[in-house]
C-alpha cells in the first residue's frame, strides 16, 4: 500500500475513523481518489495530491483545503464537505458525492452550473475572497496567457525526449498551431490597443472553481454537484466561460454556448461589469489552443500515444467549426 495512503489511514483511526474498506476510483501512485468506508459504514472521498514539485509549485491540497472551507462558510450543498486533511502529506477527507459524471448539457445543467457560480461570489461576501489566491493560469491579461502558450510550444520543441512521435508532434505544433496562435495573438493585441473592455479585468475577479467540465459534475436526481478544486481560486469570469465552453471532453455547441453567456449576464449582472463578454470572446480562440497543448502534455515524457494525437487533432477542427 502507498505510505501516505497507509499514513492517511493511520491518521484517520487515531480522529475516530476506522476505515473498512478501500477502493481506488482513479489516479495513479503520486495522486488519487479512493471510495472508503468507516466501520460505521459512512462513506468518504479520501483524496492524494500531487506534492508540489517538478515544475508545480503549487499545493494542490491547500489549494482545496481553503476552497472548501470557502464553500462551507457559504453553507453550499453542491461541493464537497471536508471532514480531514493533511496539508504536509497532501491528503483531504471529504464527504462522499453519489452521482454519476455528466454526460450531456442541457437547459437545466446550464442554469445550475451558472447558479453555483453565483453563489459562491454573492455579492455580501466579497470581501472574503483575498483569502483565495489567483487560480492556476489564471486569465489577468492576454499576456498572461500568451505567456503559458508560448512556455508550453518551447517545452514541446526543446524539451521532449526521442520516442516515436516526437517529430510528428513538433512538426504539427510548429506548422499548424505556433502560426495560427501568432496570427489570433498578433489580432488581439492591436484590438486590445483600442478597446477599453480589459481596463476594470482587476477590479472584477471572481472566485472560480478553474478546472471546470462536465469531468468534475455529479448529477444525481436532477441536481449537480461540484468537485475537484486544486486548481481554484481567483479569476476572470471570461476564462471560467471559456473553460466550460472548450473543454475537450464535451465541446459546446453555438447554442450551449450562448445560454451560458446569457445566463451569466443575468446572474452577475449586479455583481460586476459585463465587460468579461467581450473579453471572453478575445481569449477564446487561445483557450482552444492551449488546451491543444494541454493534451499533448503526455508528448513530455515521451508516452504520448497515436490515438491521444488523433484526439487532440480532433479536437483543434472541433474548435475552428465553432468559431465558423
């Protein structure tokens, strides 16, 4: 058995909460999620996190820790509650969330993911989300995303070890994406020049949950719950929108997307400038390329395979039909 897995367990019997059973859901050695059972049957998520290191510095346990407790002094019932944690072995406890992943957005998922969004940024609350820091590739300006698109071709140009599709890879990236990406930023930067839109982007952050998809919503009778938050914290409302709408797992339609625009507009009308629509059609078509890159991260230790490839191809059309 993993040591922090052993040491979490160990740690938990001396807090009262004897496990019974265990069963990994998913991950790997450096990270996971096991379902458990204490011997009164209760039921928990008892989550690993990758330790801080090897080019991520960030604590994705405290990361968690802190939006939890957040999301507790809300009195949401969408999230998690967190019950244990350890921030220096990098493990939480949290309630278990029955559910099964959502598979298909409607009218309905659409105005609920917008009303947890809302209700983690009620307007009387404000003043508690400095506790929050910024979220991971948090969108502060189009620099700051241009930054980890151009940190992310260079490490796939310099960085990558020999294996067998290592010159497909870089060729694709540097004759596809690194010219339509120097095209779509090389745009924006003279729109932005004379557009005013970005000028209140610091004044009108949110606390969003980042890492967003139908990958970390539950749905059970009807209703969805939220999960995962290592990567959350502060942002622009604009790259919580694009997250959702690009995700690669489930790519919105014209429609879908839409409605999410319109029922943000509504729910944060009060709350902040609606000056994040024009923003979030700005960083949109460099999400999509970023997220090209996201799913070649494989590509980094050289296990990156055809069909993950394919996929990722695939997805690049998918994106350029729905700015079409």
């Amino acid at each position: 058995m993993n040591s922090r897995l052993s040491q979490a367990i160990h740690k938990l019997a001396r807090k009262g909460i004897e496990v019974s059973s265990i069963s990994k859901v998913e991950g790997g050695i450096n990270s996971a999620v096991y379902h458990i059972r204490d011997k009164n049957d209760t039921e928990y998520a008892l989550k690993l996190y990758q330790l801080p290191g090897n080019g991520d510095a960030r604590n994705r346990c405290l990361t968690e820790v802190n939006f939890l407790k957040y999301t507790k002094s809300l009195n949401l019932e969408t999230t998690p509650i967190l019950h244990s944690s350890d921030i220096q072995n990098g493990w939480s406890l949290l309630s278990w969330i029955k559910g099964e992943r959502l598979n298909k957005i409607n009218d309905q998922s659409l105005m609920q993911i917008t009303s947890f969004i809302s209700d983690i940024n009620k307007t009387n609350l404000f003043q508690k989300k400095p506790r929050l820091q910024f979220a991971s590739e948090s969108c502060r300006s189009t620099h700051s995303i241009s930054q980890s698109i151009n940190r992310r071709i260079m490490y796939i140009q310099n960085n990558c070890p020999s294996y067998s599709l290592k010159e497909d890879v870089i060729e694709w990236v540097e004759q596809i994406l690194q010219p339509d990406y120097e095209q779509i930023n090389c745009k924006l930067i003279k729109r932005i020049k004379n557009l005013s839109h970005w000028n209140d982007i610091h004044t009108n952050q949110i606390v969003s949950p980042s890492d967003v998809g139908i990958h970390n919503t539950l749905a059970n009778n009807h209703c969805l719950y939220f999960i995962d938050f290592e990567y959350a914290g502060l942002d622009d409302l604009s790259k919580f929108a694009a997250d959702w709408v690009l995700q690669p797992k489930y790519i919105f339609n014209k429609n879908e997307e839409s409605k999410l625009i319109q029922y943000l507009c509504k729910y944060f009308y009060s709350k902040i400038r609606d000056s994040w629509v024009e923003r979030y059609y700005d960083i949109k078509p460099l999400i999509a390329l970023k997220w090209c890159l996201i799913m070649l991260n494989s590509a980094r230790n050289g296990t990156l395979t055809q069909k993950q490839f394919n996929m990722m191809k695939s997805y690049y059309q998918a994106t350029k039909r729905l700015d079409n």
